[in-house]
C-alpha cells in the first residue's frame, strides 16, 4: 500500500472531524435531536409543525458548505463512473437500509457511538465491515 502525499490532508480531515463533532454536540445539547442526515431528511416528508426550520437549516448546510468552501480553497474534482440510474437505484437500497437499520451512518456511527449506544454500535461494526468486504 502507498499514500498519496499530494493528497494526504490529516489537518483538514481534522479539522472537519472537530466541525462535525461539535455541531453534532450542539445539536444535542440545544435542540435535543440526533443529527443523522436520513431521520433529518426523513423528517422533512413529515410535515411536523414546528419542527421544520432546524432540519431545513441542517440540510442547507450541508448544501451551502461546499460553495462556502470555494471561497477559501478549490474543491476536489468529482468523477460519476456510472449511469443515472445506477445511482438513483443506489440511493434507494441506501434508504431502505438506513430505514431497516434505523439510522443511517452519521446516526449510528458519529452519534450513536459517541453515546455509547450498543445498537449503534453493531450497526456501525456492520455497515463498516460490510463495506470492507464489498
């Protein structure tokens, strides 16, 4: 095996591990809510009054930080080896996984670890392991 030096960032990555645990603590600690992304998502298609402006705002986020990004330094080339629909069948099978796992990465793997949760943390030992073999 050999690194890539050129794009060995472990100051970035980091950097943005530290941004996405203190926003998953604050998340928390001020609104009483998990942050992961597909019961934020999931959330939105339940019109719940009163409980849209936080997961909108969540989701705008992690829409806008890319372009904020662009500000201050030029992001990474991005390259689809596959055809459209390759990915929207991707995207599925990833939500009835996230939706038979209750939870999906973020949820199980930043958040529910973090809490020391025992379901999490076989749903995370899986899904890693998972993705190892595949």
């Amino acid at each position: 095996m050999t690194i890539d030096w050129t794009h060995f960032t472990p100051g970035l990555s980091l950097a943005g591990g530290m941004v996405i645990g203190i926003a998953t603590a604050l998340l928390l600690l001020l609104a009483g809510r998990i942050a992961g992304i597909s019961g934020i998502v999931g959330g939105l298609l339940k019109l719940h009054k009163g409980d849209m402006g936080w997961r909108i705002a969540f989701i705008a986020g992690l829409i806008l930080a890319p372009w904020l990004w662009q500000l201050f330094n030029e992001l990474p080339p991005i390259q689809i080896d596959t055809s459209y629909a390759m990915l929207a069948i991707a995207g599925l099978i990833v939500g009835l996984g996230t939706r038979y796992g209750s939870g999906c990465t973020s949820g199980h793997g930043v958040c529910g670890l973090s809490r020391m949760s025992p379901r999490s943390a076989v749903a995370t030992l899986t899904f890693m392991s998972t993705g190892v073999v595949t």
